[in-house]
DNA sequence: ATCCTTCTGTGACTTGGAGTCATCTATGGG
DNA sequence: CCCATAGATGACTCCAAGTCACAGAAGGAT
C-alpha cells in the first residue's frame, strides 16, 4: 500500500536549536505575541505574515529569519498558547483534597469563564487541533505527548494513587481517553465552530450544560473510576460542588482544562 | 469578546442547488474522483488544482466553474469518500444478533484490514477532520450532523432498544461519546500521523492492538452500557468473537467503522 | 435546416502572499 | 579602532488560486 505510512518526510523546519543570543530571543517573543494575536483573529490561512510584520514595524524577512516558515511560527505560537494553560492538579488544594473527579468538575465549571476572559490562546489551540495542516499537527501531537502540557499523566497517577480509578488498564489507556473526551467535551460546550452533535438542538439554556457536565462526569467515573467511586462519591461531591459554586466567582489565572 | 463567535461569514461557497443537467453532473463526478486521488496522495494543500485539471485533460477553470473554489471541491470530494463507508448496522445479520458491543467489536477490527485496501478515502476523511481549515471544518461538522453518514444514531437506539445501553442519558450524548471516541480510537490505531499517546511505544505488536480494543470496549461497555452487560456479555462474547476470526477472510466492501 | 438561447468549456491573465537573497547595519570582543 | 559575526532589510522571485471575456456545444422552437 504505502499512502499513509509513507507520506512524505517533514522538513525539520520547525526545530531551532541555535546558541541564541538574549537581545534576538526578545524579539522572537515579540513575534510571537503579534503572530498570535493574528492568527487568533484570522484564522491560520488568512493570517498574512507581512501583516504581522508591519504591526511590529519589522521587515517580513525578519520573520522568516527567525521562524524558516509560516507553519514555524504557528508552532511556536501554538506551544506558547498551550503552554499558558493551567495544569489539571494546579487547582486549589481543597479542589484537590476532594479527589480526581472534582477536580475535572472543577476545570469543566470554569471552561466556559476562562474562555470569555481570555480567548485568545484557546483559539489558537483549537487551530492547531483542526485548522491547519496534517503535517504540522503531526508535529503538534509530538509535542503533546513528550510535553504532556495539561500534566494529564500526572493527574491521571494521582488518580490511582487515591484509589479512584481503576488499575486494572494501561496508564496510557486512561490518560488517551481522558485527553480525547475531555478535549472533545470542551470544544462543543464552547465553540459553534465545532460542535458534532452533542449541542445540536440546546447550546443556549446555561442549566443544561451544568446538568451536560455531571452526566459526562458520571460517565467517565462508570469508564475509567473503581466501582466504589461511582455510587459513593455522588452525595459528597454535590456538597463539594456547592461550596465550589459559591467561592467561584474570582476565577484565577488562564486557563484551558 | 466576539473572537470565536464572530468569526468571519463563511460565503455559500458550498452548496450547489442548480438544476444540473446529466451530462454536467458526468464530468463533475469524474472530476471528484481524480481530486479525490490527488488530495488524498498529497495532502489538502500540496494538492494542486491545475494538476488535476491536466491529468483529466480539461482547463483548470472548469473545476472553478463547477467547484467554486479548492475548499468547495475538497468539500465534495469529502461528502462522497465518507459516503462510501459502511454504515455501523451494515454489520452481517449474525452479529447484528450478537447485539451492539459485538458490532462495534466487528468494525473495530477490521478497520485495519479495510486501511490497506482502501486507504483513500480514509486519508480524505483524515484531511477532512485535521488538515485543512476551520471554516471549512466547521461546514464538514454540519454534514456530519444532518447525514449522520456512519449511522450512529441509528445504531445507538439499536443499542437502546435491545436494552444494552443506559436510557438515563439523552441519546445526544450516547452519540457524541462513541462518535468521539470511536474516531480518535481508529485513528490512533491506524496512522503514525495522529497518535496521541495511546500507542506511543508499542505500536507494532499485533495481539497487543486486539487487547487494546477489547480493552477499549470494556471501557465503553462500563461508560454507555447498562449495567447487566458488562459481565454478562463477556463470556458470550468471546464465542462470537472466535466465529469472527474464522470467518474473517473475505472482507466484504469498504469501510472506515 | 436555421436561428436563438442557454449551458459548458477554455486558457491567458490577474492577484496576492510565502519564501529568498544580496546587501547593509549593529554588536561585541580583542 | 577594526573586524567578524549575528541580525535586519526590502526588493524580488515563484507559484498557485481564482477570474473573465470569449468560444464552442446542446437543445428547443419555428
């Protein structure tokens, strides 16, 4: 066959591992930062490089000096984006004392919040998951798995440690699907751009998406909790969710999860 | 904020309502297919419009002229790669019988079979999901949504009727879940171009991979199924699953699922 | 047949943005 | 003060998408 294994080989474009002088490196965040705006904005193929060059009164040359492409600079954007996102066992303690479930709670209350604060990196990861191109989110997905920026490992061995979720399953096992779900999740609770179904009919009625969020909680507690987890911790966890309700309003930091 | 709500109006690029005269709808169709072959061996972007065009014999503006636009052809040629999968209750009457979990079961694996002898419109479907562009992504999502071309909702009140999956959540989210996860599940197990974890080490073992998926079903059988099915089926359902291998030499028609 | 109208095809042309490169300028070390 | 090197520049090339004015068919109607 050949087609898919053997498709073509990936410029190392997007690898720099020159000395780096202090004064350039500035200018490369610089760069950055305007690129992510625009590609934020525009969307990655309307976004003009030149455009991104003329805000910062730069030549277009300059740009490409620093980054060798457009698809470079993107990927530079997209890890800087993804790497802002809080980590999942970055909520607060008490959050955390009341175990791995409540902690997902925790982020999928809050999604919806930290995207109307602060769109702009969410955007960009949403790009770089969909919007661009196989071959840079090959690269992409190279990044996420050796970077692992959400800590999905760490949280998901936290998990085990505390005894709520299953062990009789690879740690790869879980930390895939919960990525998958958990991704997917967010972006049709948050985006009309995506949404394959799950908000068809009812995106509006924000009740709902509560009552959404505790049904897909409940279903990942029966797919990857211990048995014990799943009928125990309704009771306790409605309490916590309460007192979470309450102390929601200063939302800290950015955020994906 | 406006960013993601307000993205720009896509132009109804798209849709095609003419009356369409026969001998048009001939040479429109013959044009999908070679688009159809080029897209899939070079990818959305290094596919060129023109190089279709000479390999037909044809000027370029005649696929503008019916097409619109690169984005409206892939869009089609799109619509018809996904169109030739099967379906999930096209599975043979026998294991149709042998109730939901066991059907998924089938599809999932024979996915890898069906890869190597068709790889093409899975690579479209590919390109169709990651490696193009938001916009056009976004109008992809809402084919998907009004064909339902894999029949997955069908196939979840299958699973309803036949008491096998939990009738305490709405079918939405039956149906979101496993399109969700059924989706990222093949991919990770079919291409080197997406795999986010799950396979990251040991990728090549072949009775690992039929681990992984009874792993995978167990899974969903906890997430979506009723709770009698989870350890009722097992023993029943490696009967069935020894018939299957028997009889799995002669892979009838192509499929993604 | 002939005319007229409507549909279909054509290819030279325009547009516009990614990427290049010879040349210039700043920097810092000796 | 000089030189070597890193970094900046913008005019230029390249290339592919998309346009358009015109040129053939097809198909009625008379």
């Amino acid at each position: 066959m050949g087609g898919i294994a053997s498709s073509p080989v990936v410029p190392p474009h997007y690898v720099r591992t020159p000395p780096l002088r202090p004064r350039s490196e500035n200018k490369r965040s610089r760069i950055v930062d305007a690129a992510m705006q625009h590609f934020a904005k525009h969307g990655y193929h309307a976004a003009r490089v030149g455009d991104i060059a003329n805000e910062l009164g730069i030549a277009k040359g300059s740009i490409f000096q620093h980054f060798g492409s457009k698809d470079g600079l993107f990927f530079e954007v997209y890890k800087r984006a993804v790497r802002s996102f809080s980590k999942y066992l970055d909520a607060p303690a008490e959050v955390r004392a009341a175990g791995f479930f409540q902690v997902l709670y925790y982020w999928l209350v809050r999604t919806e919040h930290m995207l109307h604060e602060d769109w702009i990196p969410y955007r960009i990861s949403l790009l770089g998951n969909y919007g661009t191109d196989l071959l840079l989110k090959r690269e992409i997905n190279r990044f996420l798995t050796t970077e692992d920026p959400y800590g999905t490992v760490a949280f998901v061995r936290f998990g085990l440690e505390r005894g709520e979720l299953r062990n009789d399953m690879d740690v790869e096992m879980i930390v895939s699907i919960l990525d998958w779900t958990v991704e997917r999740f967010q972006d049709a609770l948050l985006t009309a751009e995506l949404d394959p179904g799950l908000f068809r009919r009812q995106s509006e009625m924000p009740e709902k998406k509560e009552a959404r969020i505790r049904q897909f909680l409940e279903l990942l507690q029966r797919a990857i909790g211990t048995p014990s987890v799943i009928g125990k911790s309704r009771p306790e966890a409605r309490k916590v969710a309460a007192e979470m309700r309450k102390a929601a309003a200063p939302v800290v930091g950015r955020q994906k999860l």
